[in-house]
C-alpha cells in the first residue's frame, strides 16, 4: 500500500460530494491493485464512513472510462433494485459519490485518479471460502448481479482490460512464448506444455457459440471470487458485489466458471501435493444452486449447458498464463522462487483433470436443478 498524507486524504474527500467534517483516513481492505482507505466524517455529530480508492493506472489504462462504466452500472443497479422496493437498496449495490462538479472521479495534482463510495456497514469480505453457505451467498449474488444489468441503457461498456477472457488469443500468446523459449525453460516443462497444446480444439467454444448468436454477450464482473462479495455479519446473506473494475462485456460461463475454479478446491494455488487438488462437490453444488436461483430465467439454453464447461475453460486459462509466464520468465505474475510459476501452472492443470472427470455428475446437477426451478 503506498503511504498517502492525512492532509492528501482530507484534500481528496473534499473534492467529492461528502457533506460534513473530516476526521481521519486510514488504508483498508486486502486489496492489491488499488490503494483503498476507509476516511471518517462527522455530520452534525454522526460519523460516518466513506471509502475511497486511488485506481491503478498502471493495471486500468484508463481509469476514467472505468469510472464511467461503475458509475453506469452503480445507477442501473441501484434502479432496478429501488423499482423492486427493496428497502436495502444502499447497502445491496455499491453508491459511486460524484464529485463537486458531478463528475464519476477526482483527477488531482499528481494526475492520479481517485473514487469515492459509500460504506457499507456491517459486512464483511471473506479472502477465504468457509462453508457451503458462503458458496450460495456468493453466487447467489453473482448471479443476481448479471440479472440486474441485463437492460442497462447506453451504449456497450467500455473494456477495461481488452481480450481479457480471449482464451483464444491467450492460447497463441502461449504457442508464440513457447517457439520462441527465451528463457530456454521449455525442456523443463514438458509434460504441462503437451497438456496444454492438447486443448487447441476447445479454447474457443464459448467465444464461438457467442459468434453464432448461441451465447449472448452479458455484462460480467470477470473476477468472482468471495471477497468480492460483501456478507452480513449478522445473517450471514451476500448483501453486495463489490471491484468493479473488471466488469465489463462477457459471457455468463466466465463468472460461474471462475467460481468453480476459485471456491471448489481447498488447497492454496501454489500447492505442490497434486493430492490435495480435490473438488469438494457439495461447494460445487452450493454454487450451482445459488447462481442458478438468480440467473436461471435470463440464462439461454447454452449458457446453461455450458456452466460447467465454462469452470474448465476459467481453469486452464489461468493455468495456460502462469505457464507462458513461466516460459517468458515471470514477467507478470510476482514469484517467490524460481519455478513458482510452473508450481501455480500443475495445480490448475490438476484441477482441469479433476473437472473433466466430474463433467457429467456436475452437468447432471446444473440441469436438474436449473428445472427445479422453471
């Protein structure tokens, strides 16, 4: 987290549309993209709680069409959930604050952009998936998400990270890196390398279903892991999806795949016992239920059909980018030792095998319970 002065943070709250008299600042959260500080306000003798955020340029190249795609997707949000007479509505939706001027983000001196929101209260992200009824919450609320946003009005959103689930593009990355061995690691990787090249035939399913007009384009979240989803302390129910940064044109498999890949297994990324690589099917099957109790009426046919495929495909995309970093010399992704890498590339190939052995039990349960609920 990179320090900022109190005199900086109290400049920047002032620039937005926060009524009341600064306190204190103080970073927050687990966060490792963006600096994010939790600053206090006294209104007439209350406090209260607002977050702010710096974006990272450097990851979001330009964080001020960002902001306006979070902006648009906070006020269709934060509509649609007022046009149910949800009495929660603040806390089920992030509030973006605009600036004084009615802006979606404060550009100051130094250039840097910065956001505001509203604090959400009593709720927590876990880092760490507990129980089944975390995996339900989450992708309850995922699956809600992309309900939610299904109408936005305007003009497509803006990608953040372009090609960013273009498994296909990443698949050639991944041949041009290997040809190429600059690093000459290749002999060393073998196995994984033959594994990967094997997959050619499916890397661009769901991006050719979706030319065909058989998977329609969504807005997705495109990084739905638990802590970004906000639960209550006190009832323990998903209340918010929070980052929004990375929402933006998608398809639906992508967030239930990555779901799969980040909530079903136990043991940490770089886990070096392939043995520990096991799929806990009750996580899956909490997750199957809570996305589809939302989802399941805008879904089409394909979506559906493909959720446990799209779990797969999240997997070995991942898995194919650790080993072209590996391959390229860790140039991306931050590494501890020399073949961390490679260590993160066989855990998500483990995982891969492990789905494509559970294909047919997990597409049975996506099916059944889809129809349980027409």
């Amino acid at each position: 987290m990179t320090a900022v002065k109190t005199e900086i943070l109290k400049k920047v709250t002032a620039s937005f549309s926060i009524t009341g008299d600064y306190l204190d600042g103080a970073p927050y959260g687990s966060g490792h993209i963006n600096d994010t500080f939790a600053v206090r306000v006294s209104q007439a003798g209350r406090e209260v709680r607002y977050i702010l955020q710096r974006i990272n340029n450097h990851v979001f190249k330009d964080p001020v069409r960002l902001m306006d795609n979070v902006s648009r997707i906070c006020d269709e949000l934060q509509k649609r959930l007022h046009s149910t007479g949800d009495p929660d509505a603040s806390r089920r939706s992030l509030t973006a604050i605009p600036t004084r001027e009615g802006y979606p983000c404060h550009i100051d001196e130094e250039g840097e952009v910065w956001r505001a929101y509203l604090f959400i209260e009593n709720a927590v992200g876990y880092d760490i998936i507990e129980n089944t009824t975390q995996a339900y919450e989450a992708s309850r609320a995922f699956g809600e998400f992309q309900k939610l946003l299904t109408e936005l009005p305007g003009d497509r959103l803006y990608e953040t990270i372009p090609g960013f689930h273009d498994t296909p593009s990443r698949f050639n990355r991944f041949k041009e890196v290997l040809a190429a061995d600059p690093m000459g690691r290749a002999s060393t990787a073998g196995a994984e390398i033959d594994f990967f090249l094997s997959y050619e035939n499916e890397v661009s399913r769901l991006l050719d279903l979706s030319s065909q007009g058989l998977i329609p384009e969504r807005i997705t979240h495109n990084d739905t892991k638990l802590n970004n989803v906000l639960i209550d302390t006190v009832s323990h129910k998903a209340v918010c999806v929070i980052d929004l940064d990375t929402s933006m044109p998608g398809l639906a498999p992508y967030d239930f795949g990555d779901l799969v890949r980040t909530s079903t297994v136990q043991a940490a990324e770089d886990e070096k016992d392939l043995s520990r690589i096991v799929v806990n099917r009750d996580m899956f099957k909490a997750l199957a239920r809570g996305y589809l109790s939302t989802a399941h009426d805008f879904l089409t046919p394909h979506e559906r059909d493909n959720l446990v495929f799209g779990g797969k495909l999240m997997t070995y995309e991942v898995g194919m980018r650790f080993l072209t970093d590996y391959l390229e010399g860790d140039v991306y992704f931050k590494t501890k030792y020399d073949d961390h890498n490679l260590v993160r590339c066989r855990t998500q190939k483990t995982l891969v095998q492990r789905l494509e052995e559970l294909k047919d039990e997990f597409d049975d349960y996506v099916f059944e319970t889809a129809e349980a609920l027409r």
